[in-house]
C-alpha cells in the first residue's frame, strides 16, 4: 500500500471513531399502536436512560385497577405524564392505600424522592382535568 492510501485510512479511521462517538443512541420507540400522549410507567430510575438499564415501561391511556395485569405492580420506579389530564396513583390495587396526584405534563424521574412510593404503586386513575385541584398532589 502506497504511504498515501495508508494516511487516507487512518484519517477514515479516526473519521469513523468521532462519528460513533458524536452519535447519541436513541432511546426505542413506543410500541404500535401507543398515542402520542400516555402515562409511561418505567421499572427503572431516570426514564431518560431506562433503557440502558434492560428495565420495562408501560404505555396507560386509561385507568387501571391493578397494574398487575400490566407486569408493573410494585415495580414503577420513574414516570412521564405526557397526557393532557392529571392522574392519581395508589400505593393498592382498586385505588387503595396512600394516592397522590400527577398532574398533567408532570415527570417523577425518581419515586424515592418522595412518600416512600418506590416500587409500590398498584392502581392509577386518569382524571377528567389537567389540575390536582382537590387531590393530594405529588
Ligand atoms: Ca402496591
């Protein structure tokens, strides 16, 4: 190999290595059929890099009893509410046991940071209004 060719490979090379390293992963995208606008239940801390961690994330539109039928229950670590309404989540199943409110928009990287509500929560209900007016909110 002429000492030209070789130089231009190493420069490909290095080209090759910055660009992987300048590339940011995507996080997955939702599943089929999921809207836009959910409530997004992660089995890991940080839903930002969740996906890392091989953990689950489960897409809500609508209230659910038990988030066991899910295979979340006592598992949610971390949440994103994307929907246009607020949400209460309970520590039982059948909205039972201490509830708190999320409110529209609203994301809980860490559900250590407060109430002890890691790995606990069972049961969420979608609200008809964007506030927690009237619920204890998170
Ligand atoms: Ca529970």
């Amino acid at each position: 190999m002429k000492k030209n060719h070789v130089i231009a490979g190493v420069l490909a090379g290095i080209a090759l290595s910055l660009g992987m390293g300048a590339t940011a992963e995507a996080a997955p995208a939702q599943p089929d059929g999921v809207t836009a606008t959910t409530l997004e239940l992660y089995s890991d801390f940080d839903y930002d890099t969740h996906w890392l961690h091989g953990g689950v994330v489960r897409y809500f539109t609508d209230s659910s009893d038990d988030l066991e039928r899910a295979q979340i229950g006592d598992a949610v670590s971390s949440l994103k509410n994307t929907t246009p309404s607020a949400w209460v989540v309970y520590e039982h199943q059948d909205r039972k046991g201490a509830a708190y409110c999320v409110k529209a928009g609203q994301q809980i990287p860490d559900m250590r940071a407060k109430h002890n509500f890691n790995d606990k929560m069972s049961s969420v209900k979608r609200l008809s209004q964007a506030s927690c007016a009237g619920q204890t909110a998170w």
